[in-house]
C-alpha cells in the first residue's frame, strides 16, 4: 500500500506489461551508432521498469549494482523514463562523518510516478501506436 492507502500491485502490473508491449525494443543508444550484438541494448529498458515495481524508492546506484549495468546505461534509459513521465528523480543529500570532518553525499533517487503518471503516459502512447499512419 501507498501513502494513499492504494494497493500498488495493479499498477506494478500494468507498469510490466506496458514495458514489454511498447518498451522491449527501445534503445537508449544514438541513432547514429551501430547497434551490434555485443553492444545492443534492447531489452534492458523491461529489466530496468521491473527492478523499479519491486521497489518503493530505490538509489541509482544500488539499482545499478543490483542489475550489473554500468552507471551510464542506467542514467540514460532512467533519463529516457524520466522524460516519457514513467518514474521521477529525487536528490538527497545526507552528511557523512570520515575521519572527523563533514561531507555531504547527493544521491539521486527514482521512483515509479504511479498516481496518474503511469495511467497517463499509457494512455498516451496507445493513442500514438493505435493513430499513427500507415507508411
């Protein structure tokens, strides 16, 4: 349950099955670069959204120490989710005390944007692939 006292396991599922039917083949690499095998990435973004239904709020680089990606792999297809409306970054920053002097840490955060966001964006992209013309 959320703060809202919703159950989020509906939307963790409708979160999965749209990554599979619109996001399996997207690729965060340039146009311009050549996707080989060994360097494809397509696939990853279905990985990445269900690591993010098994959490509540989850650091980037917990998730990607989690999932084996590097950082920048991560960042990008979050970046990506991030401007379909799909999840949401949030920096924190906490105090770390290392050999008695003050540091401060920024960790960026994301989170699955679940009330609205979610029904939304789907909504957007089944209207664009049901609409779009034929070539």
């Amino acid at each position: 349950m959320n703060s809202n006292g919703m159950s989020v396991e509906p939307f963790n599922r409708l979160v999965k099955l749209a990554a599979r039917a619109f996001y399996d083949d997207i690729s965060t690499k340039g146009e311009n670069q050549p996707k080989t095998g060994r360097s494809d990435n397509r696939g990853i973004a279905v990985v990445i959204l269900d690591a993010l239904t098994r959490r509540q709020w989850v650091r980037e680089e917990d998730l990607a120490k989690d999932l084996k990606l590097h950082s920048k792999q991560l960042r990008r297809t979050l970046r990506f989710f991030e401007e379909e409306k799909l999840v949401t970054r949030d920096h924190r920053k906490e105090v770390s005390i290392a050999f008695g002097s003050f540091m401060y840490i920024v960790w960026r955060l994301y989170v699955i944007t679940y009330l609205y966001g979610v029904v939304d964006v789907l909504q957007y992209v089944i209207t664009l692939s049901v609409w779009r013309p034929c070539s």
